[in-house]
C-alpha cells in the first residue's frame, strides 16, 4: 500500500497529514480535500538548494511548488523543478533490479528480485576480492543528490569493505584551494550581503542559468542603486542582467585580476590603511608581480581591451563596497586555482571587507556545521586504501593497474555522459571482465552499460539533511510518497550490500534518519540558537554565521594571504592553461543549461528536452564565415581525444577563438555516436586536482 507521509513535530513520519505551521491552501489554488502539502528540498547539485512544497494525493506527489518560507529561495523555483512531479512519477523510473540480458551496452536488461540482485553482487564480489584484492572493486559518486546522507551513504561501505576510494573532484576544489591559500579557513560571505554592494561584479557566474535566487539579490541591489558587470568568456543569458559585460579569453582570468590590481595600485586606489592592518604579501606583489600587468599587457593576454581594464579597475576603487561572486567554471582549467587566487586579491586591496556588502564570495561555508565523518566513516577502513581521482575515470578502468579495476559500483552519477573523455570512459564500461553495478532512477547511458542495474528513490521518497554551498539555510527531509516501485535510497541498498558481504558493524543497523539525528547531534557554533524543533519538523532553518566572521582571517598569519609562504608559488601570478599549448584555435565552453542539470532531467522530461533542442554548437559570424559554415549546419567539433556532431548556431553572444556546446546530452540524443565530453580532457587542475572541462582546444568543420 502506498502511503503519503509527513513530519511530525515529534519528527516521526505519520501517514496523511500535511507539515506542521503550513497553510495547505497557500500553496496553490487546485488542492483538493484529499490532498496534502509537505515540505522538502531540492536535492540537485545547484547552490541554491531551495524549499519545496509538495502537495501529495492518492500517495502520488501531483504538484512542487516553492516554498515561501524558505529564506533563499522565497518562493520561487526553476523551470527544471516546477514539475518535478513529473520526475518523480516519470513512466521511465526503474521499478525492479535489473539484469544484463544482451552484449555490454546494449540496454538489454531482464528484471529480477532484489534478493537475487544481491546475492549476485556479493558472489561476484567475494570472487573477485579473493583473486585480486578488495581495492579492484571502485565506488563511483558524486551528486546526484546533495542529502548529506544519501549522498555519503556508500562511503562507510566501501571503507569497511577495503575499496579504492574515489578522489570526488570533478566539480570545483581548484576554487576551494585557491580560497583556501588567500583566505585560509576564513568562512565564505553571506550572498545576502550582496543587496548592500554598489558594485557587483559577476565573474565566471551564469546566475540565470545556476545560481537563480542569486539573480533576486543581483535586482535587488540594483534597486538601490548597484552597478552590475559581468566578466565572461561568452554572453550568457546572464549578460541580460548586467550593465557591463567583459568577454576575457577562456583561462585568462589570473591575467585580469592582476591587471586590474596593476590599476589600482598604479593609481593610489589602494586601501592602504586596511592592507597594513589585514593584508599580507601587497608589498612583494606590487614590486614582483603587478609592474609588467600594464593595461595593455593584459589587454594581449585577456582580450578585454586595456580602456576597460582600466575603467573596472576605477570602479572597483570608487565603490563603497563593491563585492565579487565568482562562479565554478573559471577554476576548472590547469590554471584556474592560480586564476582565481589572483581574483580573490583583488577585494584585499580595496578594503572591500571592511564595509558590509563588500568582499568576495566564493561559495558559502555551510559545510562547517556538520561533521560528515559521522557518515562517512573512514575510520572503518582495515588499511588506507588507494584514491582514484573521477575526472581520471578512462584512465583508471582501461590502463590503472595494481590492482586492476574489476568492479564498478555507480549511485547518482553518471559517468558515461559526465565525465571527461567520454571515447575512455565507454572503452572502459564495455569490458567484458568489468563487473559494473549501477543504482539509479533512470536508465542512463552508464546504466545501459552495467551489469546489474538497482531500482533508486527520488529525494521525496528518502530521508536527508540539506545544506547548501551558495548559501545558508539547512533543512531536514522526509519522505513524503512511498518508493516507487521497488526502487530503494542509497542508505538502504549499503545496509543490504553490507549484510551480504558480512560487515558486521552496528553502524550499518543505523537507519537513514538515525543517520540525521547524528548530524545534529555533535554541538556547533554553526547551530548554536537555531530552532532545532523547526528543523525537525522539516522547516528551512538558516545557520548563524559566527559574527566576527567577516573582518577575522582565519590563516596562519591572521592576514588576507596575497603571499603564501607555504606555496610553490608564494605569490599569484599568471600561468597558462592547458590549452595553450594545443595547434587548435578554438576554446570549447562545455556550457550549462537552463532545462537540464548536468545530465539530470533530459533522461525522463520530454518538455525540458524539447526547449534544450538538438545538440548545438553556438560560434561567432567571423570563425563560422571562415570555415564556410552557416547557421543550421551539422558540423563536427574535433580534437585528439574525439569528434562529437552538433547543429551551428552562428551568433554574435560568442566571441571569435570561442565555442560554446550548452548541456549535457544523453547518448540516444546524440547527433553523431559521442556526446560534449568525448572532446574533454583527463587533465587536472594545478591545484585540488579539480576537473578542467573548460580547458579544451577543438576545430570544427563541416559534418
Ligand atoms: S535546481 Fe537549483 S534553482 Fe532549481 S529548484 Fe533546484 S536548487 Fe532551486
């Protein structure tokens, strides 16, 4: 029997009854006398987390709404998540266990119980630990879903079980190491700040398409009178926003900001009283590093023409407070921490810190009021075991050695279609002898290669704790519709695997929300105040930002560290990408979406597929007229790892030297046989070894 559950205020789930303090009727005109309203949270890998409002009937979820409580997201949501019903009830969910009944790839599947899908596993896997070791068997996650639990929930297992550990580091750390060595453990600022600058400086941030609610502070500071600039390699649909755009060369970022420092130091707009008080190293930068970042030098090296170098420059020295969000894109090139460590100087110089609604925002520091080793227990691993870096994926099931990789084990990703070097990765999951599990929603491209396919819940059906990396409401979830299906969360699928494999720890008796409760549980500065009944009962509850977070440095000298001593490279300069080095003469820009995440909603939204349109390539007039290329073309982009084929979109928001492919596109979509990331490379960032999706030299032609 399917059930409709909600919060209690004691925190239990309870069948039938709408979340407490709700107006059911609020959240929107069609409810029915037999529906209910919940509340939940948006389990996507999105700085915004927002609240949901799910209105449930015949335990089905038939309508998501925002939720107006919810501080950050007040209301609003996506167009990705506004029918989010239509996910969670998609006629494509996987219902039962699958197994491959047809060659590798093939997405023959025959299904069975979970019983005997499990059993298999464990005997394949207790045959394979036996021949070549436990660390033959790779987990393979990253975010699927953001729930401190779900997400986390193989962590525990794989250690125990003496697994290679997976080094997640696809998405940004080359950002997170940058931060770390200019700003040390210092927190991340409140984008709430954001309403109070007088210049809001959007670097490498595609708000409209990833941060949305940032876009309400963006207006709202407007409003009061705010200047808005973009720097940009492309216009995207976040140019609409801003009075100024500035279009710098793809991996050129470390350049500007160092021309930009050069102004402001040349011109006496330094703070100088708030560099002697809290800034280390402005000194040796000013004598070492700025002299040769002339306007014109950085001009060369970005593009952006040295007048308007200069004219930012004076911006950012008149403004009371002018304050910088740095996206995630910028740092995933071979020079994108040494870029961004360049970036995040610039606020030191001015004395941005020193006034409310000044300074820089990398990401929020949320993440500091929970201790996820309670989860994820690393403790539990007999010895430690080798890490296996995700961006390096190809390499690691086709060459990595010692011992070989002989087993996959997918939850919430995938990799066939995310991961750089798509042609290595799909050599890799076509192996005969790889024994690959994946546990998913959907059958996704890494799915349809998989041997043994597991039935997933959606994050209405699961228990979670949510916290955010742009911002800092946290929200405890529940579920409020029953599994569909056979499908099972994360959590549950380890402590089945676990019991199987004979790991006996009480750990793995824990449930899901036990798994909360231990969370919470540890004191935190973070939490220290916060209504934990509302956060039990489900409700969006903002953290407390330590209130001399803003002017205390957390580094080793109690300074802003323009120089670190401790680095290779004690002072930011400007390195190249990799990319520089190729013959190619174009940057590909592997570009978000607004209809799909990664490669989340395409698989089961047919409304959301046919906005995205075919696979596009967007390319300036002057590099299409000097290939012979118009608008409509099916071309094929090129570089040495694969060719992938698009439809062209001749338009002046791309500048020349730069090619722009939006999305993440499933195999079956495909225009050619690849999808983007066949023309993506392996490499690493120069720090966090972070993903460099934007670092990628290609050519195009005629298809
Ligand atoms: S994807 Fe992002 S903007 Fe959209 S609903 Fe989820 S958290 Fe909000």
């Amino acid at each position: 029997m399917v059930i409709t559950l909600a919060v209690s205020s004691a925190g239990r789930q309870r069948p039938g009854a709408a979340a407490p303090g709700l107006n059911p009727t609020a959240a929107r005109g069609r409810m029915t006398a037999m529906s209910t309203v919940h509340r939940s949270a948006c389990p996507y890998d999105c700085p915004d987390c927002c609240g949901l409002l799910v209105e449930v009937e015949g335990g089905r979820a038939v309508a998501v709404r925002g939720d107006p409580d919810h501080p950050w997201s007040q209301g609003t949501l996506c167009p990705k998540m506004n029918r989010y019903e239509a996910t969670v009830h998609a006629p494509s969910r996987l219902t039962t266990p699958l197994l491959r009944d047809g060659p590798k790839g093939s997405g023959r599947f025959r299904p069975t119980s979970w019983d005997e899908a499990v059993a298999l596993i464990a005997s394949r896997w207790k045959a394979l630990i036996a021949e070549h070791g436990a660390e033959c068997i790779l987990p393979y996650s990253y975010a699927g879903t953001m729930g401190l639990v779900q997400r986390n929930a193989g962590h525990a297992f794989f250690h125990a079980l003496g697994a290679s550990r997976l080094d997640r580091t696809i998405c940004s750390p080359a950002k997170g190491a940058a931060w770390k060595a200019v700003m040390g453990d210092t927190a991340g600022m409140d984008p709430e700040e954001a309403t109070e600058s007088d210049l809001l400086v959007l670097w490498g941030l595609d708000a409209v398409a990833t941060n949305i609610h940032f876009v309400a502070r963006a207006k709202a500071a407007r409003a009061r009178g705010a200047r808005i600039v973009l720097v940009e390699t492309y216009r995207t649909p976040t140019a609409r926003l801003a009075d100024e755009v500035l279009l710098a060369k793809p991996g050129s970022d470390g350049a500007l900001a160092l021309g930009l420092m050069h102004v402001l130091d040349r011109d006496g707009l330094v703070d100088r009283a708030f560099v002697e008080a809290h800034v280390q190293g402005y000194e040796e930068l000013r004598r070492r590093v700025l002299p040769e970042w002339t306007p014109e030098r950085t001009a060369a090296a970005t593009g952006v023409a040295a007048e308007r170098v200069e004219a930012l420059a004076r911006a950012l020295g008149a403004a009371r407070a002018p304050f910088l969000r740095v996206g995630n894109g910028l740092s995933r090139h071979g020079n994108g921490s040494m870029n961004l460590r360049a970036i995040a100087c610039i606020p030191a110089l001015i004395g941005a810190w020193a006034r409310r609604g000044g300074g820089v925002m990398f990401d929020s520091s949320s993440s500091k009021a929970f201790d996820t080793s309670v989860v994820t227990r690393e403790d539990l691993q007999p010895r430690p075991t080798r890490l296996v870096n995700m961006n390096q994926l190809g390499h690691a099931l086709t060459e990595l050695d010692g011992p070989r990789v002989m087993s996959l084990y997918v939850y919430h990703s995938n990799p066939a279609a995310v991961t750089p070097d798509q042609n290595r990765v799909l050599a890799g999951l076509l192996r005969e002898d790889l024994f690959t599990v994946v546990h998913e929603r959907f059958l996704t491209d890494t799915a349809r290669h998989a041997d043994v396919v597991l039935p997933a819940t959606s994050s209405l059906e699961s228990d979670d704790l949510f916290r955010s990396y742009g911002q800092y409401v946290v929200q405890r979830t529940r579920p409020v519709v029953a599994p569909v299906g056979e499908a099972k969360p994360n959590w549950d699928v380890f402590q089945l695997l676990a019991r199987a494999m004979g790991l006996s720890d009480p750990f793995f008796q824990l449930s899901a929300s036990d798994l909360v409760d231990r969370l919470l549980e540890p004191p935190s500065p973070w939490r220290e105040g916060i209504d934990r009944a509302a956060l039990d009962e489900g409700r969006p509850v903002s953290l407390r930002l330590p209130p001399d977070a803003k002017l205390r440095f957390r580094t080793p000298s109690g300074k802003i560290e323009i120089l670190n001593p401790r680095l290779a490279h004690p002072l930011p300069i400007a390195l190249p990408s990799h990319a520089d080095a190729s013959p190619l003469p174009l940057r590909l820009m592997t570009a978000p979406s607004l209809y799909g995440l990664n490669s989340s909603f395409l698989q089961e939204r047919a409304d959301l597929q046919a906005k995205a349109g075919p696979m596009a390539l967007r390319m300036s007039p002057a590099d299409a007229g000097a290939r012979g290329l118009a608008h409509g073309d099916r071309v094929l982009a090129w570089n040495e790892r694969g060719e992938v084929v698009f439809t062209l979109e001749v338009t002046d928001d791309v500048p020349p030297g730069v090619v722009v492919a939006p999305g993440v596109r499933r195999l079956e979509d495909a225009l050619g046989t690849r999808t983007v990331n066949a023309l993506t490379s392996q490499r690493l960032t120069d720090e966090g070894a972070g993903s460099t999706f934007y670092d990628t030299a290609v050519d195009v032609r005629a298809a």
